[in-house]
C-alpha cells in the first residue's frame, strides 16, 4: 500500500472563526470542517454565527468541539517517549512501513481520551481513513486504517512497546505488554 503525505498531515485547531475573523474565547462551541482538495486536507473553523448551510454544505467531514485556551507550554523535563510524541514523530517521518504502529498509538491515544474520532472516510481505493481531533490542542490527525487483523495485533504492539522504551513487561511506559489484549478493537 502506498500512502501520502497528504493523508498523515496533521491539521491545526484554528484560533479564529474562518467566517468573521472573531477570536475564539475558552469554552465556546465551534464547528470544523474537513476538505479535500489538490493541496490535500484543509481544515476550517467557524464560530456557530458563521456556521451556516453554506458553510456545511459540501463538506468531506463536519464536527462540533469546544475550543480549550491553550495552556502556557511548561518546561519540557528529560523524559523516556510517550504514545503521543511518538505518533507525532512517526507521522512527521511518512515511512509507510510504520502505517500499522501509527494506527495502533492513535488507537492507544483514543482509549486513553487524548485523541477523539470525529470521522470515518472510505477512499476511493477502498482504504479507510479515520479523522481524529486532540482533546487539548484541537489539531487534526488523518490516520489511515491498515485494517489490521487479530493475529497481526501482537508484533505490533511489541514494536509499539520497544519503541515507547519499555521492557517486556511494558512497565517504563504504564503500557500494556505485547502478550496483553490490544489496546483496542482494530477492527472496528
């Protein structure tokens, strides 16, 4: 399978309402909309007065979210890698090889409440690609779906475990060990 940069790109929680250019406040209902176009995925965030038919109307994927003020950045302490800035570095990297252990982080991410699924689309090559949104940060990752099977689930998670630096009980990283059931059901 051949994959895209297109389809790993993580897209950015606007500040702004696309509409009237109005500053989000914390805590208010917004609406997302997801495009595909010749530059790949664009995102695009409106205040609920500017979402209007218009606005939805033609729409790969649409959602509502509550715009979350982003905290101050903390200094970042030494610390071993976590599921999340692993995604991030293997989605930045765009080796298809680590399609399988991509899906399995966000799969992780999603039952922990770090990542929510906001869509599911179907490409016209029959390939699943699940739209997720960070909780916090409201940026937007496109994961494609390997449609990963059962007996496949354990090398995965043993790559995911030894990329994360645990041990063979998983205990550095609180991740379950690769003998454990998967994080969650890939087939979904």
């Amino acid at each position: 399978m051949t994959t895209t940069q297109q389809e790993w790109n993580i897209k950015e929680r606007g500040e702004t309402c696309q509409g009237c250019s109005k500053h989000f406040d914390d805590e208010e209902p917004f609406y997302s909309r997801l495009d595909f176009g010749a530059e790949g995925y664009t995102r695009r965030d409106y205040c609920a007065v500017c979402w209007t038919d218009s606005a939805r109307r033609a729409a790969l994927s649409t959602w509502k979210s509550v715009y979350k003020m982003p905290p101050p950045p903390e200094p970042e302490p030494l610390q071993k890698e976590t599921a999340e800035s692993l995604l991030r570095k293997l989605m930045e990297g765009e080796d298809p090889a680590k399609l399988n252990t991509i899906y399995i982080l966000a799969v992780m991410l999603e039952r922990k409440r770090i990542l929510a699924e906001q869509d599911v689309q179907i490409r016209e090559d029959g390939a699943k690609v699940r739209v997720y949104e960070h909780r916090k940060t409201g940026e937007t990752f496109i994961i494609t779906d390997p449609g990963l099977k059962l007996t496949e689930l354990t090398s995965v998670q043993a790559e995911v475990v030894a990329m994360l630096g645990g041990g063979a009980n998983g205990a550095a990283t609180g991740e379950p060990p690769p003998d454990q059931p998967p994080p969650a059901s890939p087939e979904r």
